[in-house]
C-alpha cells in the first residue's frame, strides 16, 4: 500500500475510535439526582409515623400532665385536676363552641382590618419617604401603648357592641405587619432595582412586580405571628371591654368571678387550639403561595 493512503487508513481509524469513545466530560458528569422537592414530600407524609418525631411530644405532654395532677392536688384553689377540665369539656362543648366561634369572629374581622390598613400603610411607607416621617413615629407609640388601658375609652367611643373589641385586636396585629411589610418593599436589591428602571419600569410596575413579590416572605413571617396573636387581642378585648355578652374571654371572666377553675382552664385550653390551628393554617397558605420561595423547602 503507498504511504498516502496508508497515512488516510490511519487517520479514519483513528476518528471513528475517537468518535465511538465517550468523551472525557461526559464521563466526568455526575448521573442526575432527582430534585429535592421530589424526594422531600413523599418522606414527609409519612414522618410523623416514626417514633422518633412524635415520641418527644407524647412524652412532655405526659410529664406537662404529671406536672399538673400534682399540682392540682398540692393547689386546688389554682389549679383544677385535668378529669375535672375533661367533663366540663365534655358536658358543656356546644356551649363552649358557640363562644369560640364568637371569639374566632371577632378576630378574624380585627385581624382582616390590621392587616389592609397596615399593608395600605406600607405601601405609603415605601413609596413616599415624607409618610414614613410622619407616621412611623405614631406607629410606634400605638405600639408601646397597653391597649388594655385604653379599652374602656373605646367602649366610650363606640359603645358595648363589637367594634371595640374589632379596634384592640386590629391595633394588636397592625404593627407586626406594618414593620415586616414595610422592610420586605424596601429590600429589594439595588442590582435587581436597577435592571428593572433601564427597562423603563413604573412606579406600579416596581410595586407589583418586584417590590410586592419580595414582601411575601416578610408578611407571611408577620402572619404567622399575628394570626395566634389576633386571638389574644379578641380575648383582651373581651376581658377589658365592659358590657360583653359572648366569647371565651367573658366565659374567663365570669367563671373567674364564681371561681369555677375547670371552666377557666376548658376555655384557655379551646384558646390554645384555636391559636395552633390558625398557626397551621398560615403555614399551609404560605407554602402554597411561595412555592418558589427558598423558605418552602425547610
């Protein structure tokens, strides 16, 4: 064979081999892993079966009931034995859960009205520095002022029906909610800021689409706060407004004044399921709504 077409036999040999070979960077490549998300859910639905999560919780709640037996029989005049605390659960729950319902209203409603003028507010806020030097300062004092003081110049103002009790648990939740609104609208990062004003964005346009997106991790932090928190403020407001005919803060205050123990304890403990289920609820909203949110995946 002449030496050019053996010199031609070798070069195709050697890049058909060089074609057939796996590359050096394919092989290097990792093989892909399922996403996170994918494997976390499943694993998740089914963690609660496991000992090792639900065990912790069973085991203080037993040592919380030693706690509390023992208690009761050292102080009956403090604290009712939970078989007490039981029957009048179970005697009297439709009565309980009509009052419940009363307090669930009443906060609900305060914590809607807390929640638009805190988030008009911030709006303002972050929009309009003159605003922000003149309401921020009120805001504050609203803050640190015991509305437990102030609640029987509101029933002044507003009479024995339920608007009293609407403004204290407003007024509870407006300032978690203005201060976490107003750092979220105003953290959005200078580099991102920038990219949007070169494209000629609005004012409106910055709010909707970068400002307000940005602001969700932060009112969600907030909410989950207030919503257990709205429910203090309905009791509050019960206990200190004068002339409440329902809700589990006058079931506590009248039971205390005939010093009925179980009925006081049956009414804190609805309370504090009403505060976790709020609390879960919330938690569910927000992972619904920021799927895309780096928080989700905790």
């Amino acid at each position: 064979m002449p030496p050019e077409e053996e010199t031609l036999m070798t070069t195709v040999e050697e890049t058909t081999a060089t074609a057939e070979r796996p590359t050096a960077t394919a092989a290097a490549q990792p093989p892909v892993e399922p996403s996170r998300y994918s494997l976390r859910h499943p694993q998740s639905r089914i963690a609660w079966v496991r000992p090792a999560v639900w065990l912790p919780l069973v085991v203080m709640l037993a040592a919380l009931g030693a706690l509390w037996q023992l208690g009761a029989a050292k102080l009956p005049y403090l604290l009712p034995p939970l078989p007490a605390i039981g029957q009048s659960l179970g005697q009297n729950l439709g009565y309980y859960l009509q009052n419940a319902m009363i307090t669930l209203g009443e906060s609900v409603a305060g914590l809607v009205i807390g929640f638009v003028a805190a988030f008009v507010l911030a709006v303002l806020i972050s929009e309009l520095p003159i605003v922000r030097r003149a309401v921020m300062p009120i805001a504050v004092v609203l803050n640190v002022t015991p509305l437990v003081a102030i609640a029987p110049a509101l029933v002044v103002a507003f009479g024995f029906g339920p608007m009293p009790k609407l403004v204290i648990t407003a007024l509870i939740c407006f300032f978690p909610i203005l201060i976490n609104t107003t750092t979220g609208l105003r953290s959005v990062p200078q580099q991102v800021l920038q990219v949007y004003k070169t494209m000629d964005a609005s004012r409106i346009e910055l709010l909707v689409h970068l400002r307000i997106p940005n602001a969700l991790p932060f009112l969600f932090a907030a909410l989950r706060i207030v919503f257990p928190l709205s429910i203090i403020g309905a009791v509050v407001a019960e206990l200190s407004a004068s002339g409440a005919t329902g809700g589990l803060g006058t079931v506590i205050s009248t039971a205390s004044s005939m010093n009925q123990l179980a009925v006081v304890y049956s009414a804190i403990l609805i309370l504090a399921v009403m505060g976790v289920l709020l609390l879960l609820v919330i938690t569910v909203i927000e992972r619904r709504v920021l799927h895309w949110h780096e928080s989700s995946t905790d």
